[in-house]
C-alpha cells in the first residue's frame, strides 16, 4: 500500500469481498478514492502553512486534479521516482513525502526535505531541472533492468512546449521508462497534436475520470517496466460535459454502482487524514 494511504489503512481492509471478477478490486477503487479526498484535503490545509520566511513560494494548485494525482500516483512503488511539478507538494504528500519535515519546510527554511529518500524530485526545481533530473532517473533505471518508473506530472503544457518535446524525443530515443502526465485545460489545444511526430504512445483522458486515468495509468507503467519506453498521457475535460465535472463526485457514483461507497466511509476516511495532518 502506497505509505499516504497509512491513516486508512484500517478502513480499506474493513471493504467487502468482490463477488467475481473484478478489473478494479473494491480496495483499489477505495484507495483511489480515498487519495483523492487527501489531495483535496492537502491543496486546501498546506498554502496556509506557507511562511514568508520559509522562501517557497505559492504553491501550486491541485484544484480539480484529485482524480489525475490519485490514479496516477496510488500505485508508484517506493522505488519510483515521481517529478511533480514546479511547487507542487500535493503529488509529494500523495507520493508518501512525510508530512513533518513538509510542515516545518513551510515554516521555516532551515529543515531538510528528505527528497531523494522518497525518490522525488524536489519541488522548489523549476520545470527544465525536474525534467533533467526525471530524465536522469529513467535511464538509471532503465540501466539497472530494476523495472522502476519515473513519472512526471506537468500542469499546462503549453508554456513549456519546447522542454516537454525535447525531454520526449530523448525519452522516446533512450527507450526510457517514463510516463509524462499533462493536464491541459479546455480551451487549449491538445499537446498530444502537437507531439504526434515523435510517435511515442499516448492517450487522452477525460480529467474527472480518476477510473479511465487508472487503466491508461497502469497500461502504460507496465509498458514501461517492461522496457518499451515512454508514454504520453494528456488529461483534459470532457469535451461534451456541459460544465466541468467535480472528480470527487465522479468516483463516488462508481462506488455506489459497485455497493461500496456510504457517507460514513467518507466521513471516517476524511477523519482519518485530518488527524494525519495534525488537526480537525
């Protein structure tokens, strides 16, 4: 179990039995669940932790990305590397960054954030430098034949066109075990279109459907440890949706369909990583 889903440990185990074949099991769906509810509950709790002195900056927003973060995130192994993004400490957290030195690195800048122990690429790094290091990672990877991953997490792509093409076509060339995940919003163009030349495979998801990311996810991590190189993953909102669909919402009618999901399970899940954080 990915370590940030400790707190609940308890209650995933406490799920009943899948009855027959299931694609995803009833405890994974929880687990991708319950990441989501974490991640809305760190996006919300961490900036107000964030102290002038403390020399970070704002940090990034995770609003609307629970479903992308969870299901990208709920099965990397401690051996895998994750490169989450300029300022993004959401993914850290849900990666299983320990949430002490997360704290007192807001607060104060003296503390040490134990990045590399986590196998995460520091989020003070601007883009270009976790794209180098990600890169880095991969091919030690890759070398070593250990069928670890490293995952990269991008907002927006489109201001860094140029760096994630480069980065591509040397991941595509080094047949490096690597997954780029973009969020791109509506009203830009798509970045898989615009990487389309380089070949490397890709596919686009909707942004609310934590399930649809999961399968492409996991697809194309396996496609990695086995060797075959990168994968090109673009979530964006579901072009026939009339508004934007909340992903917390989305997965909890999968879990009413599967007879898991009840407001006491959310209740006890959300209690559990507020006690984790410290507080109500």
């Amino acid at each position: 179990m990915n370590n940030a889903l400790r707190p609940i440990a308890d209650l995933a185990r406490s799920l009943p039995a899948d009855q027959g074949f299931a694609l995803i099991p009833h405890r994974k769906l929880y687990e991708i669940y319950a990441l989501m509810l974490y991640a809305r509950l760190l996006n919300e709790r961490l900036p107000k932790l964030v102290r002038k002195e403390s020399g970070f900056g704002p940090l990034a927003d995770a609003a609307g990305q629970e479903a992308l973060l969870a299901a990208s995130l709920v099965d990397l192994g401690k051996a895998d590397t994750l490169a989450p993004g300029a300022q993004a400490l959401v993914p850290c957290v849900l990666k299983g960054l320990p949430l002490a030195p997360v704290r007192a690195r807001l607060a104060t800048a003296k503390p040490r954030v134990p990045w590399v122990g986590q196998r995460i690429v520091p989020a003070t790094l601007a883009l270009d430098a976790q794209l180098e290091q990600a890169l880095v990672s991969a091919a030690l990877g890759r070398k070593e034949q250990t069928k670890k991953i490293t995952v990269v997490l991008v907002g927006d792509p489109e201001p860094h066109t140029k760096l994630l093409l480069k980065a591509l076509k040397r991941a595509k060339l080094e047949k490096l075990p690597i997954l780029f995940v973009v969020n791109s919003p509506a009203e830009k163009p798509e970045f898989i279109a615009t990487a389309a030349r380089l070949v490397v495979p890709s596919a686009i998801v909707d942004a609310a459907d934590a399930l649809a990311i999961y399968r492409v996810v996991t697809e194309s991590a396996a496609h990695a440890r086995r060797g075959n190189g990168p994968t090109l993953i673009e979530a964006r909102p579901w072009p026939l949706a009339e508004a934007p669909a909340d992903p917390v919402d989305l997965m909890e009618q999968a879990m009413r369909r599967r007879g898991i999901f009840s407001a006491a399970l959310t209740k006890k899940t959300t209690a559990a990583f507020k006690e984790a954080l410290g507080g109500r």
